[in-house]
C-alpha cells in the first residue's frame, strides 16, 4: 500500500498516511478538526537500484538480464565516473 503525504490548508499540519488506491482522503484535519486537508506531491521515500532485481524484470524480445559468462564482472572498489548533468554532478540527483 502506497503512504500519502497531506497537509491542512488552515493549520498548516502536515502528516503521512498508509491506504489504499481505493480508499478515501481523510476530509479532517487530525490536529484542528477543518476540513481542508490536500494531498501533497512528493516522491517516493525509496529507490529500487543495484543488484537483487529478478532476472525477468524489464525483459524485451526475448533479452535475458543477466550477465554473460564471458562477459567479466565489475570490480567492486571501481569509481564510477561522474555524472554529466546541470548541477555538476556527484550529488546522485541524476
């Protein structure tokens, strides 16, 4: 189940929420009672990266997703080079 952020238009209060697709907005404010409570945008408080994806996850024309054998693979001490985008990099934004 997906967590909601929502804040009160007249206190301010701002507060999570676990619930379903299916379910409904609270329509209360739990810290003042008003009913001008939104639901805020906001990004996902995880990131699915690295290993551990199942082998058929993103698959397309038949591809599999795992490493030939005659492929080697990456050290893991190797420094990956900086990313090229508008902030200069390194902040892992990108």
């Amino acid at each position: 189940m997906p967590i909601y952020a929502f804040q009160c238009l007249s206190c301010g209060h701002s507060f999570d929420r676990l619930q379903k697709l299916a379910d409904a907005d609270p329509s209360q404010c739990p810290a003042c009672g008003e009913a001008q409570v939104r639901r805020q945008l906001s990004a996902p408080a995880f990131r699915l990266a690295g290993s551990g994806w199942y082998e058929t996850d993103f698959k397309k024309d038949g591809q599999r997703n795992l490493a030939r054998k005659d492929e080697p693979a990456p050290a893991s001490g190797e420094a990956k080079p900086a990313a090229a985008h508008s902030c200069g990099g390194g902040c892992g934004c990108a």
